[in-house]
C-alpha cells in the first residue's frame, strides 16, 4: 500500500484528511499516534523523523517518495494526485480562492487556538482549570463561527458552496465536532449545521468520524 | 485600479500579501486598517462587510469581483491570477504540496498563537503581564522555528527551496520580523536566518517591509 497516515481519532486536522482519502476512494493504512500516552507519542524519535514538527497529521506517499505534513497541504496534494472521483478544490480560480480562504479561517485562525497543546500550555503557565481552557477554546470558535455563518449566507447550498463538497467542507464539520466538545451553542449556527448534517450523511465523512477509528476511546 | 489591500503595516499576514502583490510587479492600493485606534478599526461595520472575520488583510479585486481574505488564499490567487514573472507556487505536485506545508507551518501553527488578538485575550483572561505574553509567544515561534530549521536542511538553497523565492518565503520573513518583536534567539537559526537576509536583499522585499508603509509608527 502505498499510503500511509499518521493521526489521532480526535485530532481534527487528522479528521479532515481522512475525509479527502474516503472521498477519493484510495486505500491507505492507518498509523494511530497517541498525543497523551507515553508523554505524547508524537515526541519519539522516530516519527520526529517523519515530522520534526510533532504535530499530527503526516501523510507518507511511498510511490511518490513524500511525507508531507499540514492537513490543507495534504488534502490539495491529494486532489491533484486522485482527481477523481470528486474534486475538492474547484477549477476556476476565484472559486478556488473562496474555498481555501473559507479552509484556513478553520485551518488557521480557529483550530491551532484550541489545540491540546495549547490549552495544556494555558494551565501549565497561567494554572488554567479545565473549565477554563473550554471556555478559551469555546471563545475563539465562537469569534469564526459567527463569521463563517455570515460568509456562507451568500454562498452556500447543500454544502459550504453549492452542492458539492469542497476541501472548506473538510475543515467545517471536523470543527463542529470540536465545537461540541467544547459546548460550543450550536443554534446560532442554522447554516453551519445544516452542511455539516448534509456532509454527515455522506459515507465518506461518516467513515471518518473520530469514534469510527480503531484508537478511539470512549 | 483594479486591486486594493485592506492591511495594518505590522501584521505579518498582511506583510505576506505586500511581498506577493510586489514580485507581481502589480499596482495597489494600500487601505490601512488600524488593529488598536478606535477599539480596532477591523470591528468597523464597513470593514466588517468586506471581512466578518474582522481581521487583516482583505484584498479585493474589482476587475474579478472577488472580495478575499486569508493570505495564503490570497497569494495562490495572486499566482494563478498574474503568473509572471515570478511563480510562487512550483508547477510539480510534489514541490507544490512542500511549499504548502511549509507556508502554513507557520501561517496555521506559529502566527495564529502569538496575534494581537490573542496576547489581549491573555491579558484580560489570565491577566497575564507584557513580558509574560511575549514569552508565550516566543514559546510558540522557538517551537515552530527548531522544526523550521531542521526541514530546511533537506531542501533549501538560496531560498526555502532551492533558488526560486515561493510562498513559503513570503511567510518565513514576516515570522522572522516577528520573532525580533519578541526576543526568539536567533542565533540559534543560522539557515532561517540565512534565508531571511537573502530575501531581504530582494527590492520587493524591502518595500513590504513594516517601517516601510504609509501607516507605519516607529
């Protein structure tokens, strides 16, 4: 197989990769790193090798002799290696443009803010209580998801943009699910819900789901 | 003319979009948006039409009707939209993927974490002091820089790779401009370092420079 990717069930940049890969219809092995056993699995030797970053997900690609890290970059290597059957990034430029603009608000200014190691860095430096740090986490999605709301007012349809399924799809739903994590009051988002239910259907987004992976513990 | 960048002179990510729109060799008009005057400028009802994120840059492309924000999107757009004479993203799908990853290394998991917008929450959550943020956020850059470093061992030339400038340059130098705000050693980061100075030679470079914008405060 020539597809291997290193993740965690409930990381959600790992979650948005594994979407593209249902999606495309590409087998891949699946390589579990535990971010809190052993002190974070991400910090052992061997896969600082993969990824000096620490950080999950990485996406090995033998054929291609490639380990790439950074979720959005995986998902457009992926499109432009598996064009088919579905394409997550759209071909006319600005199409492409909102699109990933609307993926890295997700991507860039709501997820990397309630990351697990960022909220374990609010309680080791400000002793932060876990009450606390949801609040934070919960803070900050908030800020995106009335943003994002108001965006997809004037552009979506069944999902973030019409009626097919872009890689802005792929960062939404993951965040919703970290979104009720953090008791995050879903009723003001109709439309966020809506295409996240919409993309839920979908066996490719359901397959992905982090309680569907073989290292989830609930 | 056609294009206008809505942007504050210190924002690294509007400091991004400044280098791209200058290898362009493209015209625009640079609208200020003060991210502390008046409460934060961003919060205004009429950028807050353009942007609902409330955050800098946006660009708008009147010739396109394309209104924009997330620098990243906005320099792939820049690059599809004005392909010469320089290409900011390679041609080959495995060059392309690295210079993604390595853009958003730190347009995903460095900048975020160390804004204005998250050092304030800091303050008034944890009522945490200056010197106290500025650690946080040397923390996170000393962090994304040791693995910065190492991957450019594999691959850099001149430049992040090789001898062309990419859009991962266009996100290395702004992070080095910020990292000097706050204190990261950088010594510690000769090829960083290295690259930094060799894209600061470059003319388009220097007219995106912070101290080199109409609303710049030194």
């Amino acid at each position: 197989m020539s597809l291997t990717l290193y993740g965690y069930w409930r990381s959600t940049a790992s979650y948005r990769v594994r979407i593209a890969l249902n999606l495309k219809g590409v087998e891949y092995q699946y390589v579990p790193v535990h971010l809190v056993n052993e002190g974070g699995q991400q910090h052992s030797a061997p896969y600082k090798q993969l990824n000096p970053a620490q950080l999950v997900p990485t996406l090995v690609d033998d054929d291609e002799d490639i380990i790439l890290n950074q979720s959005l970059a995986i998902i457009e290597y992926l499109d432009e290696r598996f064009p088919s059957p579905y394409q997550l990034i759209p071909s006319h430029k600005t199409e492409r443009a909102r699109v990933r603009a609307l993926a890295q608000d997700i991507a860039c200014d709501t997820q990397p803010l309630s990351n697990l190691r960022v909220l374990n860095q609010l309680k080791s430096e400000y002793s932060a209580e876990q009450d606390s740090v949801n609040r934070w986490a919960a803070h900050w999605i908030t800020l995106s998801f009335d943003a994002i709301e108001k965006r997809l007012q004037t552009q979506a349809g069944k999902y973030c943009f019409d009626f097919d399924v872009t890689m802005a799809d792929l960062c939404l739903v993951p965040q919703v699910y970290n979104a009720h994590r953090f008791d995050v009051d879903m009723t003001r988002y109709p439309l966020i819900q809506k295409i996240t239910d919409n993309c839920n259907a979908l066996p490719a987004f359901e397959k992905a789901l982090p309680e569907n992976q073989i290292d989830s513990v609930l």
